[in-house]
C-alpha cells in the first residue's frame, strides 16, 4: 500500500517532467480482499491491489488530465506528457482558479468539521485481517446455521485504501481508511433471512450475531401465505436503506452532473462528505437524498435543514 512519503517522492519526479505553470496529482490506493460462501462452506478467496494516479497540468488556463496505474519512470514521464499534450490544444479557460495553496485549503476549512478533531477511520486490525481470520468468522457463521438447520451463504470482505493530493502551489493533503463488510443469507426450506454490516474498524463486526439475526428471520418466515392486497407499512433496516439510495446516487446523480453542468453542486456535495453523521443519518445521505429529490445542493453547511440553491 502506497505511503504518503511515497506518494511525495512519486510527485517529486512528476515536476521534474513537467514544464506546465501549475501541476496537480491525485493519488490512490486500494486493497481489497473476499472471501466468498455458499452451501456451508468456503468457495472463493481474491485479494487484489491497485494504485491509481492523475495528473492535471495547466498551461496559462489550458488545462488537462491524464491517468494511469504503472508507477515506474517511463510510465509516469509519459503520463505528464500526455496531460501537457492535452492541454497545449485546450482553449484558455478564462474562469479556472488556480490550484489552491496549502495556506488557502487550510483557511476554507477553519471553523467546519475539519477544523475540528476528525475521528480516524483506519484501523490496524482491519489492514491487517488475514484470510485465516475471515474463514473464522465463515465458520462462526456455518456453525449457526448448522444449529438451526439452515444452509447459509454470504461474503466476508476487507480493505484498506488511501487517497491524496500534491501540487505545485503547496498543498499535499493525505486520507487513509479501512473497511470491512459481512453479509450473510440463511436459506430454509422455504424460507429465508439476510442481514448485513460493515465498518472501518474489525472489532465491530459480530459474524456470529449477524448470522444469528439472519437465521432467526428465515425461522420466523418459515412457511409463508399468500397475503391479500393492500396498504401496508414497510419498515427497511438501515442497511437495506443505504443499498437503496447508493444505487440511485451512482445511477441517478452522475447523470444529472454530466447534464447538467453544476460545479457548484459538486463542490457543495463534497463540503457535505465531510461532515459527521446525525439523528441516525449521515450527512452524506442527506446530500445524496436531496441531490436525488431536487437535483439541487445543500447550502453551505446546512444539510440539517435541506435549504437548497440552484
């Protein structure tokens, strides 16, 4: 996994390549691993990894990105050649601001969240999860469903990611997380139950609790009947919830971004990211609810109240 110093050194050489006014890297980095069960028993286990980086250069307000995932000298040479080809042929775009400045970021943030103490969210335990130890938290599951009589099939995933920004005017910003996700579905003969969680930090996650919630709704759905039609109030768990609305976000809300053109709205989305969650709901499903209904962005800071701008 990429380390900021790295991640420094990697942008050290991308200025030597680059002649541009301005130069701008995004970097990332994840690792991911599954371990995948069905019929009571381990099928499949992948891990992978991969890093990823951007570069913007600017020429005077002709600006451009290119982006690759091979991190050695030729490949990192030709993809600064290939930004500053790029946008050499750009027309001159007389509303780019510049690329902000260390002191400038700090100065937007003073007073938000981020000010404030930000809770981590990576955890060495998560980083650290072998497979040995998700086929034991498999077997804490297998084990429940063995004891209620049910077949049981889900995954158990991890990972670790990291994410930063460098440029030529000062800013190098860095943000590392971790994650971990069991789901798990118990069948029985003609029933069934689900249930899912997942957090940056391991130690939050209980296979075997989860997997006793999950057996004990396809016990209480056992032998189901028809049901007449009809108004009925319907009551969806958090996690089915967040499925829900994550889907229409990447479906619905890039569409509208590639259509409609509001830098504005993104920029209000992404101060809204940063913000910590309330009375049950994050402020990122607020964003994305309201972005979803509206078309519009929160205001400032303000996603409490939903008040909204064009």
């Amino acid at each position: 996994m990429l380390t900021f110093e790295q991640s420094a050194a990697i942008f050290d050489r991308i200025q030597r390549y680059s002649s541009a006014d301005e130069v701008e890297l995004l970097i990332s980095g994840n690792r991911f691993a599954l371990t995948r069960f069905a019929n009571n028993a381990i099928h499949q286990n992948v891990a992978d990894e991969n890093q990823l980086i951007s570069v913007r250069t600017n020429f005077g307000g002709r600006t451009a990105r290119a982006t690759t995932n091979k991190l050695d000298e030729d490949s990192l040479r030709r993809v600064v050649e290939s930004s500053e080809t790029l946008a050499k042929v750009q027309q001159p775009d007389a509303e780019l601001l510049p690329m902000p400045s260390a002191n400038e970021a700090s100065s937007n943030i003073q007073g938000s969240a981020r000010a404030r103490t930000v809770p981590s969210r990576h955890f060495t335990e998560t980083a650290a999860i072998t497979p040995e130890a998700r086929a034991e938290g498999v077997r804490k599951m297998v084990e429940v469903a063995v004891r209620h009589k049910l077949t049981t099939a889900g995954v158990f995933s991890s990972a670790e990611s990291v994410e930063g920004i460098l440029n030529s005017t000062g800013l190098h910003d860095w943000h590392e997380q971790t994650f971990a996700e069991v789901s798990i579905t118990m069948l029985g003969g003609n029933s069934s139950g689900w249930q899912k969680a997942n957090s940056p930090d391991l130690r939050q996650l209980d296979p075997g609790r989860l997997a006793e919630i999950a057996a004990q709704k396809a016990l209480d759905s056992r032998d189901p009947h028809d049901l007449g039609a009809g108004k009925y109030t319907v009551i969806l768990e958090p996690a089915a919830v967040l499925d829900i609305v994550g889907f229409m976000f990447w479906i619905l809300a890039v569409r509208r971004f590639s259509t409609s053109g509001r830098s504005s709205t993104i920029a209000s989305v992404r101060n809204c990211l940063e913000r910590t969650s309330i009375s049950g709901m994050t402020y990122r499903t607020r964003c994305r609810l309201a972005l979803l209904s509206t078309g519009k962005a929160c205001v400032g800071n303000d996603c409490r109240s939903l008040k909204m701008e064009s």
